[in-house]
C-alpha cells in the first residue's frame, strides 16, 4: 500500500493549494478526509497563506465523490459518522476567514461537487467533462451538503430539478447558471494551474486586500443565516477591526495619494 498523501498542501506566494490525490477518480474516503481536514486547519494557521486553493490531481478528474468501495464495506452508523465528519471538514472551509477557491480541472460529481460547493469561488478548465450531484441514481441524497447549499446556489426550484433529476452539466453550463464564476481555456492540467494562480493573485498582497477579503467572507458566510439588524452588527464589528488594520491605512492613504496601494494581508 502507498504511503503517499492522499491531499496534500503546498504554500507558494501567498497561496495554499490542497490537492486531492487519490488515482483514478479522487474519490474520498474517511482517510482522505481527515487528510483535507488536516491541509485545512494548516492553511489556516499558516500567517503566510492568505488566499486557498482546492483542486485534483490528474488531467480527468476533480472528485467523483465519496469512494463507493469504502462505503460498502460500512455499517450504517460508520456511514453516518463519516457523513459527520465530512461536512464538519467543509464547514472549516467555509468559517476559514481565508477566500477559498476550488479550481476544478475534470470531472466534479456527487461529494466532488459537495466538496466544491462549500469553496466560496469555483472555476473550471473548460472542457466536456461533467459537473452534478446524480446521488438519485443509486437511490441516495447528496449527503455531504448538496441538499442546502446547491439551493442557497442555484434557488430552490433549479436546485431541486438538478437533484431529483441526475442531470449533469458541462463546465460552460454550469458557468451559464451561475454555478462556475470563471471558465479557463487550457492545453493541460499545468496550464489551467497556472491561469489559477494568475487568477487568485487578485486577492493576494500586494494587489489584493487579503484582510479584507477574510472579513467580508465571514460577513456573508455569517450574516446570512442572522436577523438583518444582528447581521449589521456584525458588519459593523469587522469593519472596525479593519479601520484599525496597516491595510486600511495603506488604502486609505493610497487612494489619497492618488498611487496603487501596496498591501499586507495584516
């Protein structure tokens, strides 16, 4: 049996990038699992990682979910508490006061798409490969978060049809509804990381606010699920704190000047 990780993070210039790498399909088991959950708490600690990127390895697949064989073997109680951790690993990523990106470069079906839909941003390497939660066709729901966060994606009455359906979509589909914020044209999976990484340097110092970005992460993550005056509040709070941030006054002052502002993510 190999020994090699089966998610692995690299922190190159103000990027985190979690690789999921399980050969052929990236699909995740509890092991796998707890390895993400690991790369996330470690980005997240990490003061140099200001922005994270979660993709597969591989040329054909993102991740076509959880591995069946695993399941198979599983008693429903084991099942239900692998169920648990997942989404316990995705809500780290979605609380991580760090914009987090998922770039996927194939297939992305049933939890491969869970995992991507609890990313804050999803593009995609344009191609003919499919994107979907078709959990109906083994007589089963999209447990990993489908359910609730393909609706607060999509709205109810698209979300419900995509689900109850099967219905699988192409990368350019997906990106017409809303599902994808970008679609990059690439000759290979080298290529498309490197429009990534061209496409995340926005939010990473110097030319991105990277604070900022945290911050109104957790106000949307957060304030949506709160009555709007406590919502308000909480926008308030973040905001203060970064009135009192060395980015702000750089912003502020760099706006004044009339130059572009040079940033520190603190």
């Amino acid at each position: 049996m190999s020994d090699a990780p089966l998610a692995r993070l690299e922190v190159s210039e103000g990027i985190a990038t979690i690789t999921l790498d399980n050969p052929k399909a990236n699909c995740y088991s509890y092991a796998m699992m707890r390895e993400i959950d690991d790369c996330v708490l470690r980005a997240r600690m990490d003061a140099s990682a200001h922005v994270i990127v979660l993709t597969g390895a591989g040329e054909k697949f993102f991740c076509a979910g959880a591995d069946i064989n695993m399941l198979g073997t599983m008693d429903p109680t084991e099942k239900y508490y692998f169920c648990l951790h997942a989404n316990e690993t995705l809500q780290r990523l979605e609380q991580t006061p760090k914009l987090v990106i998922c770039a996927i470069n194939g297939h992305c079906v049933g939890g491969g798409l869970e995992v991507a839909l609890a990313c804050d941003l999803r593009v995609s390497r344009a191609g003919n490969f499919k994107i979907g939660l078709p959990e109906v066709k083994l007589g089963v729901l999209p447990g990993t978060g489908g359910t609730q966060r393909l609706i607060r994606q999509l709205g109810r009455a698209r979300a419900l049809e995509l689900m109850v359906t099967g219905e699988l979509l192409t990368p350019a589909s997906a990106h017409a509804e809303g599902l994808l914020s970008a679609v990059f044209e690439a000759d290979d999976a080298a290529g498309f990381q490197a429009l990534v990484r061209e496409h995340v340097a926005q939010f990473v110092p110097p030319a991105g606010a990277s604070l900022a970005v945290g911050m109104i992460k957790r106000a949307v993550q957060t304030g949506a699920e709160l009555p709007l005056a406590e919502a308000l509040s909480l926008e308030r709070e973040l905001q203060q704190r970064l009135f009192m941030s060395a980015d702000a006054k750089e912003g502020i002052a760099a706006n004044r000047e009339k130059r572009a502002p040079v940033f520190k993510g603190a």
